[in-house]
C-alpha cells in the first residue's frame, strides 16, 4: 500500500508555519477563531474544558449522538 499524497497547503504546510509562530501570535489566532464563530467557541470550551462550560458543551454534542440513534 502506497502513502497518500499530501495536498500543497494542506494541514502539513499550517502545521509548520503555525510551529514558528511565538506563543501570544497563537493565542491571538485562537481568540479570533474564538470571535468569529459560534461552533469555534464550543470546540475550544470543550477542548480546554474550560471552567463548567466545557462539560455543557460536551454534554449539549453528546444529547445530539444520543438523538441520532434514539429519537424521541
């Protein structure tokens, strides 16, 4: 079996890029991400469990999972 290909700026090349960036560029980076989408916000609550609300956030994703295969 062959390695897929990688894709010219794919997630290799923003991985190296970000890799340079000086710690207050990220956390810059992230509170952009952070502003500009709502979704954005529950993955970083959730991933950083920050405070209570990641575990709302988790718990809010995991009704949907559960929804899916049980439905009312």
């Amino acid at each position: 079996m062959t390695n897929a290909t990688k894709k010219p700026g794919g997630w290799s090349a923003v991985r190296q890029q970000l890799a340079a960036w000086e710690k207050p560029a990220l956390l810059v980076l992230l509170e952009d991400l952070y502003e500009a989408a709502g979704g954005n916000r529950d993955f970083i609550h959730a991933r950083s469990k920050a405070g209570e609300c990641g575990g709302e956030v988790l718990e809010k994703y995991r009704g949907k999972i559960v929804e899916q295969f049980f439905p009312a």
